[in-house]
C-alpha cells in the first residue's frame, strides 16, 4: 500500500476501545487496543504498509462508527461498509469472506466453516484464519465456535466473545447515550449504559459458559481521563503531522 492514506479513529464500546483505520473508500482494520500497545501497533501499521497514517476521521470511519452504535444498540444485524483485507494471504481472504455469510444470532463450528470453504481437515487452519481477522466484529470471527457449544478462542479474549453472543442473541443490549468528536483536540464525549436488560437465565442453544458479570444498570463513561488522554497521546506520537 506504498503512497497510500490511512486514517485512524479511536473508539470507545461495550467492549473496550477499538482501532478503526480505513482508506478513502474503504474499512481495513478494526482491533481491540489498549493505551500501553496503541503506540506499537500504530508504528507497525506504518512500517508493514508504507502509507501516510493520520489521526483524523473520514467518511468511511464516520459510517463505521455509527453503524457500530445500532449494532450495541440492538438496532443493526449487518454491516455495509465497504471493506479491503487484501493483505491476507488467498486463504484467509477466503476464510474471512466466508465468516461473513454467518447471519447474526447463528453460530458455526469450526469443522462447519472448514466444510463451508471445501476442506473439512482445514480445522486448524480456518481457526488460525479466525485469530487473524483484521476486521473484528464487522467480518463475525466471534460466531464460530467449538462444535461441543463451547466458545473456543477469541483474539479479543472470551470474555467479549461471550458479551457480543449475548447481544446478538438478544439477552443484551447496550444503550449508546451521547457522542462528539473534534478531530482537533481529539475530544470524545459518551457513555453506555449497559445491560439495558438483564442477561437472560435461560441458556442459549449452545452453552457459552458462565455469562459476563457485568451488573444491570452499570454505566461505564468513557468521558475525557488521564487513561483515555493516553490514547491520543500515543495516537500523535505514531502519527505526526
């Protein structure tokens, strides 16, 4: 991607702080961060791609971010941004177009998926695919699982694959308050609320384990700390003006 301009976004959620990086016309990155690796990753994107990174939204990003608010929500099932993972090798491009025929609130096993791209020994490596995903949540690597119902691995940890399977199945949902953004001080004001219901008793058709201890009514501000003020700091020590 020699002379090419990506924009980054950071974004707060239910399920921590997301990365989002897109060119122009597309979304192709969107990975859980945190304050401490944010720095790293940003350095790395620009070394491994060769193009121009710049902290700053764009149409792309903008769609993007409010698409994820309705998908919290509980008001959005699909996604329709346009998305490039071209750096996958011809394999994981397929796994990963694959993933996106899941339909929301449905899960495949592993062996399901391997069988979906013509190769029912390819377990392992349509699971290494999955760990791969540079589009998380929006291409659903967290709708596979173990073909006995168990979760099986996340990149993202379990404990947000188990949040969004929940969400999806409808026994959560999380209220997206308020939300501002200056590109120029890098301000972003909102909150979630969350769960707005509580987490269904009943066990789903597949058993994902314990449920997420995250009590009803919690409300979680990602208004301006010094923890937040990192990210943007690290974000601008990656991508200089």
């Amino acid at each position: 991607m020699p002379d090419a301009k990506l924009s980054v976004s950071i974004v707060p959620s239910p399920v921590g702080t997301l990365l989002l990086t897109a060119t122009d016309t597309a979304l192709c990155g969107l990975k859980f961060v945190d304050a401490a690796n944010l720095e790293t990753r940003l350095r790395s994107l620009r070394k491994r791609t060769g193009a121009s990174i710049r902290l700053a939204p764009n149409q792309v990003l903008d769609q993007t971010r409010r698409q994820l608010e309705e998908y919290f929500a509980g008001r959005r099932t699909t996604f329709d941004i346009p998305l490039s993972y071209s750096e996958g090798s011809v394999f994981q491009q397929k796994v990963w177009s694959t993933l996106l025929r899941i339909d929301y609130g449905r899960t495949w096993s592993y062996l399901e998926l391997a069988r979906s791209i013509g190769d029912p020994s390819a377990t392992r490596a349509v699971g290494m695919a999955n760990g791969a995903n540079p589009l998380a949540n929006v291409i659903p690597c967290h709708r596979v699982v173990n073909a006995d119902g168990a979760l099986g691995g996340y990149g993202g940890g379990l404990s947000r694959k188990r949040i969004l399977l929940d969400l999806e199945k409808g026994q959560a949902q999380f209220a997206f308050r308020s939300f501002s953004y200056d590109s120029t001080s890098a301000r972003s004001d909102r909150f979630w609320q969350f769960p707005t219901k509580p987490l269904s008793s009943r066990r789903s058709a597949r058993n994902y384990g314990p449920r997420p201890s995250i009590p009803v009514g919690t409300s979680v501000s990602s208004r301006r700390t010094n923890g937040e003020t990192s990210f943007y700091a690290a974000a601008r020590r990656a991508t200089p003006r």
